[in-house]
C-alpha cells in the first residue's frame, strides 16, 4: 500500500482536486498526506485524506520530509499538485516496484506533456520502469520510493535540488534508480516554481546544495552524464557536449 504526499498552496483546485478524485479511487493508495502550505484549509472530502496545516509554508523539500514521516505505508509517492494522471496510476508503479530500487521518477522525454490548461486525464497506456543514469526533466512531478530508504532533504534547503538530493543519496546507497516511461502525464506549466534565475530562495537553495554535495576535488575534475548532454570539468573549466534530440534539462 502507498502513502502518497502532496505539498500545495492550492493555485489551481480544479486540477489538484481532480488529481485527488484519482489517487482516492486508486485502491492502492491507503492514505493522501496533503501539506498544506497555502494555511487556508482544504474544501474537499476523502476518507483518505489527511491535511496538515503547518504555522507557515514550509515550501516543498520539508513538506516532503514531512509527509513521509507521518506516512504510514511501506511505500511512499511524493506528488505535485499540478499533474494529472490516468486512472491507476500508482497501483501500476508500485506493482512493479521492489526494495532494490532506489527512487522512481519521472521520463520527461516523451511522457511529460506540459500544458496550459487541463481538461480529461491522459490515456492509460502501458508503463515499465527504466534504470536512468541521470534525472530527466521534471523527474521530480512523480516520485516513489520506500519509507525505510527515505534519506532525509536538509530542512534549509526549502524548494529546489530536493529531488536531486533524493536520486544522489540513493546512489550512495548502491541502488539503481529508475524513471517511468511508457505511459504519459500532464504538467500544468503555468503553475511551474520560478526560475532559479529570479527566485533568491532557489538561489540559496542551489548554494546550500552544492556547499552540502559538491567536493573541491568535484569543481578541478569530474565527469557527468546529464539529460542534455556530458559535462566535464577540468581544472575549474566546465566543457559541455549536448545530446542530440534532448528535450530538457534539469538546473544545474
């Protein structure tokens, strides 16, 4: 059974709320962990649902933290609140999931589509997992993983670099991570998070990121597969050779 985990500040309900009309129809899902960081309460009833209205927005990374600490099931699906999915859509995951895995996360190749504005849910199709080497694009709109391997994000690194967190630390623990291909998603784009160009809270949260994981020796010499291409620095240098046909990136 999944505990899933939604942080929202509730900017479009009627797509969050069809979201939540899925997971409670998915018999998968034993419980929805709603952070709601908005303070306002939510309008809306589910025998699964449980609302947590902290003193203050606690922006995604410890929500997620969070949520998973009060989750109750063995596994844990860490959503946004601006995706929409075909009907059955964790029961799909968790059935092919297993404890060797690492964290499960979005392919934003061919199986993200980014919309203005949504309507039906998107068409059921057949999803396997695939080992990835690298995030995609939104890896992080979906993320499964179990509780016991959950590696706690810093709490002051608050709305970026939390799903970069969670794939690095699992490779630290020797297991494989996955992405989700085959079957599509909806991601309402209007509602994505502010470029780290313009947000001073990503800002700092990349430099805290980087001061927590990057090594000195990493800024002289490392080599780095990416979804848009390979990235080497020498000597303080950075040297890029893009993929052909990459159709996102995540910031670095």
């Amino acid at each position: 059974m999944l505990s899933v985990v939604i942080p929202t500040l509730q900017k479009n309900v009627t797509v969050f709320f069809k979201l939540l009309d899925n997971l409670s129809n998915d018999k998968s899902v034993s419980e929805i962990i709603v952070i709601d960081n908005s303070l306002k309460g939510l309008d809306y009833n589910s025998p699964k649902l449980r609302v947590i209205i902290p003193k203050e927005n606690l922006y995604v990374n410890p929500s997620w933290n969070l949520g998973v600490k009060e989750a109750k099931s063995e596994i844990i699906g860490l959503l946004n609140d601006d995706i929409s999915i075909p009907e059955n859509f964790c029961s799909d995951i968790i059935a092919k999931m297993d404890k060797t895995m690492g964290i499960i996360g979005m392919n934003s190749g061919d199986y993200i589509e980014t919309k203005d504005i949504i309507g039906e849910p998107p068409q059921k199709t057949d999803l396997f997992l695939e080992k990835t080497k690298y995030m995609d694009l939104f890896f992080g709109v979906a993320l499964f993983c179990y509780k016991e391997t959950y590696p706690k994000i810093p709490d002051e690194i608050k709305i970026v670099y939390g799903d970069v967190w969670l794939y690095y630390q699992y490779k630290k623990q020797k297991k494989d991570n996955y992405r989700i291909c085959g079957q599509k998603i909806y991601h309402l784009g209007s509602l994505s998070s502010s470029s780290i160009n313009f947000n001073p809270i990503c800002k700092k949260d990349a430099y805290l990121y980087k001061k927590l994981m990057v090594k000195w020796y990493n800024r002289l010499f490392s080599y780095e597969e990416t979804w848009k291409g390979y990235k080497l620095r020498l000597c303080g240098l950075t040297f890029f050779i893009p993929k052909k046909n990459a159709k996102g990136y995540i910031n670095e």
